[in-house]
C-alpha cells in the first residue's frame, strides 16, 4: 500500500520545464524525486512520531544553511547566487527529510 507521502514525488514533474525553456529554477522540482521512496511505507503512530524527528532534522538543515547562505550571498555581493543558495536550501531540506525518515523507519528507532 502506498503510504500517502508517495503522491508527493509527483511535484518533481515541473522539472520538465528546465528541458523546454531552459531556466534552472526548474531544476528545483528534482528534489520531490526523494518522495518515491515512501512506497513501502506502512501508516501507523511509528510514522507520524518519525516524521516529526525527519522534520526536525530538516529545519535545522534549513536553519543552518539558510543562514550561512544568506551571509555567503551578501559578502560576495551577487544577487544570481541567491537562485542557487535557495535551491540548495530546498532540495537539501527535502532529502534530509526523507532520508532521515527512511533511517528511523528502517531502524525502528
């Protein structure tokens, strides 16, 4: 049975504008990908307390990063690097996420 975090990887299909205009924002959208690996997933209170610990692990991801990339943006004093620092926000929050998630629910932890 899918678990209903699955139907999230269907966000990744955005990413398909990058092959028709060009832009790499689009590129932003891969990062749903990670959410197909939610297939197996069983639905019971194990798996809202383990997304609650992935979700954690990401904001501090997203806490960490954001604020350094912001720092690193504005001593360099170029705007097209923050494009590319929130993708790296994003996309690094998104895989922590589930990656973290695919952990504690292999591990039973």
């Amino acid at each position: 049975m899918r678990h209903p975090l699955w139907y999230l990887g269907f966000l990744s299909l955005p990413s398909l504008l990058y092959v028709i205009r060009g832009d790499p924002g689009f590129l932003l959208f891969l990062s749903f990908l990670m959410f197909f690996f939610t297939y197996w997933t069983k639905t019971d209170e194990r798996v809202a307390v383990n997304i609650g610990r992935a979700s954690r692990n990401a904001f501090l991801y997203t806490m960490i990063i954001g604020a350094a990339s912001i720092i690193y943006v504005n001593l360099v004093q170029d705007s097209a690097w923050y494009q590319w620092m929130f993708a790296l926000v994003i996309t690094g929050a998104l895989s922590i996420c589930v990656l973290s998630f695919m952990y504690y629910d292999s591990t039973g932890r």
